[in-house]
C-alpha cells in the first residue's frame, strides 16, 4: 500500500517569542493570598460547636480534656462516648483519631469567659491545658503580604501615570528628556534624494551634513560649525522632512522632539528637560537636536497674557538659551528649529550664536512643484496620458504637503470609479475636491435661488474677463460643494510684485457677483459675504499696509515684529483712523460702481452667460469666448483650458495669485 504522507521536514518557524509578563495575573495571586490568610483557620479539621452543645456534653461526662488556645477551645471527647449517635452524627464524613481533639467553640479575648470554662472543666474532673496564644509569624505573615501589595499597587500607578514611554516614563522621571534618539543604525529611512524642490534649504543643510562626515576640509581653514539652523515657512512646505532627511544622511545621534514635549503641568519640569536633553547630546556629540514646532517654548518674553504670573515656558526658554549658547560650553551640538510662527519667537534665540542660520521655505514655485509630483506619482499606477507639467501648472500656491493630498485624492476617486490606472481627470476632479470641498449636487436649492447663484457667478466670470489685470477664468459653476453654493475658478499668474491697478481690478472682479445681483433683480442677497470679506481686507491692506492710497500716503502701520500683538492701541490717531475708514470705503464703493457699469454696458452678453450656466451647471473659458469673443486682455502666456468631453466633467483647476493660496469665489450659504 502506497503511503502518500508527507514526509517532508517543516521548516522551522524558530523561538517563539516571549510573551511578556502580565502583572494583573501577579495582583491577582496578591489579593488571593490575602484573602486566604483572612479566611485561614489552623482548626479548619475540627468541628465546631456552640458553647451551649459543649456545655451538654460537659454535663454528660463526654469530654475528655480541653485545650485553651486563645480564643479557642478544643475539645476532646472519651473514646467510648465516640459511639453514641449524637457524636456519630455531628462527626460523620470527619477523621476521628483517638486523643486527639474532635470539636472546637470560640469564646473570644475575654479572660473572664476563659476562666469560667477552665473552672467548669475542672469541677468535671477534665483534664485541661492552655497554649500560650503566639500569632507573631501569622502576624508578620500578614504585614509583610498587606505591604507587598501597597508596593505593587503603587508601581502599578506609576507606570499608567509614566504613560506609554515605559520605564522612562516613571514620575521619578518626569524631568527627563522625551526625545527620540536616532543613532546605531536606527534610521528615519528618508535622505535628501526624497525631498523634492527646496534646492537652496537642502544646500545649506547638507553643507551640515558634510561638515559631520569631513570636517578636516572646513577646519583646515579655520571656519567653525553652524550651531544651529532654523527652518521658517508656512505649513505643509517640508520643514520637517528636511529634519528627517538630515537624520536619515548624518551619522551621527540625532535628537528629535517637539516644542510642546518641555511643557508640563508641573513647575519646573520644562527646564529639567532641557538640561536633560542636552546632557544626552554632549555626551553623545558630535550630535544634532531637532526641535519641530519651536515657537511652543520660543515665544518671545514678556508677551504672555497672564502678565506677572510665572510663566513656565519663559523658565523654558531661559534654560534653552543658556544650554545653546550659555556661560558654559556646548560644542559638538548642532540645533535645528522648525516653525511656521518666526515672527512670535524671542530676539535672543534668533540671534546668531544660537541659530547662526535661518533658512526660509517658501512655497514651491513652477519647476519645484514638477519635481514634487514626480515623487509624489512613483507609488500611482499612472495612465501614460498624464502630464506633470500641466498639473504643476494648475497648482500655483500650493504646498508640497497639498500635492500629496492630491495625488492621494486622485488615486481614490480613480479607485471608486473602477479605473485601472489614474488618469488626468481624475487629478483635476481631486484638485477641485481639495480647493472647494466634496460636491453635493443633491443640495435642495429652489429655482429662484439657483437663478440668484448663476447671475451671481456670471457677474464674477463678466467682469474678471472685461477687466485688464483680473486672474484669467477657466470655469464657472454652481454646483455647490462644501458650504458653497457655487464658485468662479481662476488660474492666477505667480507673481511676486502686485500693483495698485491689479488690485483694483480684483477687487471690482469680486464685487462682480453682487453687481450682477443688484443690476438683474434690484436687490441683492448674503451671497457675497466671502467676496466682501475679501475686498475690505485688500481694500485695508492697500490703505494701511501698502502704502498706495494718495490721502494716507506712503505710510505702513504693518509690525512685522508682532510686538504690538497684544496692545490694545492702535499706532494711529482717531483721526487718522476715519480717514482710513473713509477711504477705504471710497476704494471698495469706486469698484462697485465700475463693476456696475461693465456689467450694465453687457447686459444681455451676461444674461446669455447666466442662462446658459442655469441649463449646464458648469461652462469653460471656450463659452465665455464663445459669448464675448476674444478677452480684449489676453495674455500669450494663458493657459488654454480645453471644453469637456462629455457630461460636463471639469478640466482646468483655479488657484489663488495673492498669498500663494487656492482661490476661488464662492456664494456663500446665508
């Protein structure tokens, strides 16, 4: 008979690994043995009796002899009164042994009682005997298992107080630092190949990096290391990933937590940490510290709210600046800082010495952003019709952290669609999605209202194209999405330098909305609060900040310091402060007008625009050139959108020029 098993050997899967111990299961043996020491009876084999039952059995001359212990009495029963029925039954299932004690009574630490029984006894002509009471190693039994437990309930506290960070985490440790050390081949698997863009940041970092691993080529001509960098950019533009990288390239301990990691609840902890912290740099140096999100411990002194009170992130602070550039020595530590709020953080840590070096992060232009896709799209399964160009360039102001959104949105809507492979319109739907919100075309709107939003939306897109410095449109809708009702989308140019007139024309393109309103149906709606919202602020702006009012002049009462963050004055008279108000009254009302008149000279053109808006919900730059004909403004450089394939799917993405950041007009919800 053919024998199929298999006989060939296992693998073997190695050690298992050791669970690790359960102290619940040691509480458990704790309390158990406590509560068998409370139930213990050294008597447990006797049977016990009332002193009633003893009395009778006393009467009777059943008893033997007794024996005094304590509290206790044990009584002993004659051989022959064994076999009378009463005992017979009282001591069934018992092991009866001849001399030796059957049943036992308490009668308590009462010496008279005690007395008594001793007495009757020998009246009876009972043999008895008294054990001296000695609980002494019961007694140190208990003591030392009830202080076991304390201990051990106590550790237990503190390890849940220590949090997750084990051991280290114990209150005696409060005081210690919490940073994350890198170093013996634990990496952060990131190096500057990853980091997209930032060429100029990389540069200055790497010139770090390299002074680490060859410092002979540097001190040979007698320049000292940097000690300290700090990396100051808006949110999302890579400060931290830039810190990962030089973890990732230096070999040497790298040191890295976070601003709010000094600040507990409990006085002085803060500074403990810092000395801590630099204590395990230098003793590990040459090292480097990163500190993300500096500005928790940095804000400048003397700016808190609650004024004379002690502040413990001021001790912080002091403590961190004696340890980077104190009376003592700190060579060999490399500070890095990273916050998007330089403009709060105190003098004394900016000044050099310090952080010799402070590296700005901008935005990502044009070539940085191509560069940004192009990692971002690696892990994407990519249909061959994509261009990284063409979405670097519907992408003016954004981030590196919003392009990795995109990408990521891209490949989930391509997923819901059942797409084999991300296409093109999958990344401008995921742009849409990012800059205005998650679509809701069943959004119950009347009829009344959605011919408001159209006319409001035609206004926008009439005027933005009619005007000379207006961000050139690339499409209209009113479908809404997120608390929108509808939006102009534009593709702004990515300018450094803005001029009076261009912010003119932005700020009538934006009244454009509430014109057409006015114009059409003699009244106008809460539609307009974002656009009002942002013509004061750029109408303020150009008054108080810019200097490009002819009444103020070329005054600027902008404090880049922050210092007057918290005065409760204005650095301008009462005066002067109606003199701004009216004039920027004057700025926003001169729009208004103009808007006005532009769309009333197109009145028809704009009713056309809004009709057709109203049947198709979306329309493109080629059916506003299709209305009005080519933008008497146009320039060679404009992207040309092209008109949708079918169903009116979106194909060119708006962003926003001024700030960097994506723009789009909204109606908003009343």
């Amino acid at each position: 008979m053919e024998n199929n098993t298999d006989k060939t050997p296992k693998p073997d899967p190695g050690p298992r690994p050791k669970r690790p111990i359960n102290f619940y299961w040691i509480y458990g043996v704790i309390v158990a043995m406590i509560l068998a020491m409370g139930l213990f009876n050294f008597n447990s084999h006797l049977v016990r009796v009332d002193i009633s039952d003893y009395d009778n059995y006393l009467a009777q001359g059943d008893v033997q002899g007794i024996v005094v212990n304590g509290d206790a009495v044990l009584v002993t029963i004659k051989k022959d009164s064994l076999e009378k029925e009463v005992h017979k039954k009282r001591l069934a299932g018992t092991t009866v042994e001849a001399g030796a004690p059957q049943y036992t009574f308490y009668i308590g630490n009462n010496p008279q009682m005690q007395q008594q029984v001793i007495e009757q006894a020998r009246a009876k002509k009972v043999d008895v005997r008294i054990n001296p009471q000695n609980d002494f190693g019961k007694e140190i039994l208990y003591w030392v298992l009830f202080f076991g437990a304390i201990v051990l309930v106590w550790m237990f506290m503190m390890r849940r107080m220590g949090g997750p960070g084990g051991p280290g985490g114990q209150i005696f440790n409060i005081g210690k630092s919490r940073a994350t050390v890198f170093e013996g081949g634990k990496s952060t698997d990131v190096t500057f190949n990853d980091v997209a863009g930032l060429d100029e940041a990389k540069e200055e970092l790497q010139e770090i990096v390299d002074f680490l691993k060859t410092p002979k080529k540097y001190t040979d001509l007698g320049a000292k290391i940097p000690k300290g960098a700090l990396l100051v950019g808006p949110p999302g533009t890579g400060k931290t990933l830039l810190a990962k990288a030089i973890a990732g390239e230096a070999q040497v301990p790298f040191f890295s937590l976070s601003g709010s990691d000094f600040v507990e609840m409990f006085v002085g902890v803060g500074a403990s940490r810092v000395r801590d912290l630099f204590k395990q740099a230098k003793e590990k140096a040459p090292s480097i510290i990163f500190i993300d999100e500096i500005d928790a411990i940095g804000r400048a002194r003397g700016r808190n709210i609650n004024m004379g009170s002690n502040d413990e992130r001021e001790n912080t602070l002091n403590q961190l600046l004696t340890e980077m550039d104190g009376f003592g020595t700190n060579t060999g530590v490399i500070i890095l800082g990273a916050t998007n709020r330089a403009d709060v953080l105190d003098r004394a840590l900016l000044r050099p010495g310090r952080f010799d070096r402070q590296i700005f992060v901008d935005m990502p232009d044009l070539n940085e952003r191509i560069a940004i896709f192009k990692v971002h799209l690696k892990p994407l399964k990519m249909d061959i019709n994509v261009d990284v160009e063409f979405l670097a360039r519907q992408t003016p102001g954004f981030s590196g952290a919003d392009i990795a959104n995109i990408c990521n949105e891209a490949a989930l809507i391509a997923a819901r669609r059942k797409k084999s492979a991300v296409e093109k319109q999958d990344f401008l739907d995921a742009v849409d999605r990012v800059i205005g919100g998650l679509e809701k075309k069943n959004k119950i709107i009347t009829n009344e209202e959605k011919r408001a939003i159209a006319f409001h939306e035609a206004g926008h897109a009439t005027v933005s194209w009619l005007v000379e410095h207006a961000s050139p449109l690339v499409k209209v809708t009113i479908v809404p999405r997120g608390r929108s009702l509808g939006a102009a989308w534009y593709l702004p140019d990515e300018r450094h330098l803005t001029t009076t007139e261009q912010m003119l024309d932005e700020i009538c393109a934006a009244l454009g909305g509430r014109a057409a309103e006015d114009i059409m149906f003699g009244k106008v709606s809460t539609g307009a609060l974002s656009d009002l919202e942002k013509v004061t602020k750029q109408a303020y702006a150009m008054v108080t900040m810019y200097g490009l009012n002819d009444k103020i002049g070329n005054i600027s009462f902008y404090d880049s310091t922050g210092q007057s963050e918290y005065s409760l004055s204005k650095p301008y008279s009462d005066h002067t402060a109606q003199v701004i108000d009216g004039e920027v009254r004057n700025i926003v009302e001169a729009q208004y007008v103009r808007a006005k008149k532009i769309l009333s000279e197109n009145k028809d053109k704009l009713s056309t625009l809004a009709t057709q808006l109203l049947e198709k919900e979306v329309i493109f730059k080629e059916d506003l050139e299709t209305i009005f004909g080519d933008r008497p403004f146009a320039r060679s450089e404009e992207p040309q959108a092209k008109a949708p394939a079918k169903n009116g799917a979106r194909h060119d993405i708006p962003a926003e020029a001024e700030g960097n950041v994506p723009k789009e007009d909204n109606t908003n919800v009343a």
